[in-house]
C-alpha cells in the first residue's frame, strides 16, 4: 500500500489491484443494466436520473438508491478500508454513478479537473485535500476502450480552465497517460488532477462504478457516508442538494 500512497500524492492518481472478484464484477455490471431510471427518482433522487450521450444512456446517478447490490459494493468493507486510508472516518458520499462506456460508445470528456462539480456554496477550500474520487474498474480498461487519461503531477498545477464543453474531448498540446485496470481494481484520484477521456471505438465495454467521498469537515451538503468510523448504510437522498 505504500506504493500506492507514494503514486497518489506524486502523481495525484493510483491504481489498488485486485480489490473485487471477477464474479462480483460480473453480477455488479449485471444489476447495473436492471435499474430503471423511475426506480431511481422514486427511491428519492432530487434530479434528473440518468444523462444521455450520443443518442443512448451514458451514465446513471445515485443508482444505489435503488439496488441493494449496488449499495452492498459502495458500503463494502473493502471500499471503506479505501476511503479510512486516504480521508479518515468522517465522510460524506458526494457521487454515486455507473458509466456505462459501451462498445462502440462515441461518449468523452474533455480535459478538466473535478472541481469543477463541487459547488463553491457547499465545499470549502480544503475540499482540494479533503476529497477522494474512486472507481470500481467493472470491464477491463484498455487503452483501446476509452481509457482516462490523467497529466499526471498536474494536481499540483497553480490552474486550470475548465472546457466550454465537457463531452467533447480535444487534445490541443496537452497529453497524458492512458491508465489501464484490470476489472475488480479500484481508481483513485485527486480532484485536482486534468484528465480527459476519448470515444470508446472498441469492441468491448468499459462500464465503471464511480463514487466520491468528501472529509465532513470540507463540505455542508451531501449524505454521510462514516460518522466516527461507523458505515452509514443507506444513502439519505434528503441531504442531496
């Protein structure tokens, strides 16, 4: 683990192997396709549920509201170890979302940097130290099936203007490193780190369960996740801004 602290803070993103089976991956990616976006908005989400790319579903939100599976994977005791060793006990649940990334999926991002979804009026200036940004790599990530690309050490730079256009993704003069996973792997990065991703051209999916967590003491909004190091086991779609 120590390897993977040392890349977290040089590099602003690591990578921590084999955190979930195969088997875990495949019943994960399978809930996933059985939750319906009614599902979600009635479980209590305060938003649109889902957003569309390309003429076709790209991502879902907060689809733990609404899957017990789901649920069980964001409040594992393996993921909680994660979020203890990185931020501490204290913690708010900031996302929660499936990226599909089908094959053949034409969905990207732009460079950016995840600050630019943490609203000013709920996250203070600490939220820069204070954050966590995790995946559970659900597919094999390949350099052919849209990987994200991170600059690495660019979670140190001064600045950073975020795209007119977030789900269009140009690589001007700047290039980073596309990081691969083997499925059950999990992410992590910095949310100041830029990074981007291109279509997913391939013939194999890419899906990612992405969820965020925040230092209490960072934010005034969003769901507990671990107060004093107790798991908080639902998500209180009530404190969702």
């Amino acid at each position: 683990m120590n390897d993977i602290f040392k890349d977290y803070q040089e590099k602003g993103v690591a990578i921590i192997p084999n955190v979930f089976s195969e088997e875990e991956c495949i019943e994960l990616k399978a809930q996933a396709y059985s939750i319906e976006d009614s599902e979600i908005v009635e479980s209590g989400y305060p938003h649109v549920p889902s957003e569309q790319a390309y003429n076709k579903k790209s991502l879902i939100f907060f689809p733990a509201l609404a899957n017990e599976y789901l649920n069980s994977i964001r409040i594992d005791d393996r993921m909680q170890s994660i979020v203890k060793d990185f931020i501490g006990n204290d913690v708010r649940q900031i996302n929660n979302q499936i990226y599909f990334r089908e094959a053949g999926d034409r969905d990207q991002f732009a460079w950016h940097r995840d600050t630019i979804f943490r609203e000013s009026n709920i996250f203070t200036a600490d939220v820069k130290t204070d954050y966590l940004q995790t995946i559970v790599v659900v597919d094999d990530i390949t350099e052919e099936n849209g990987a994200v690309e991170f600059i690495e050490g660019s979670h140190e730079w001064p600045d950073f203007r975020a795209p007119s256009n977030l789900r269009y993704f140009e690589r001007g003069e700047l290039k980073g490193t596309k990081y691969t996973a083997k499925k059950g792997s999990v992410m992590i990065w910095s949310v100041l780190i830029v990074h981007g991703s291109e279509s997913n051209f391939s013939n194999a999916d890419r899906m990612t369960y992405m969820n965020g967590f925040c230092r209490t003491r960072a934010a005034n909004a969003y769901p507990h996740y671990m107060i004093d190091g107790k798991i908080v086991e639902r998500i209180d779609s009530r404190l969702i801004p």
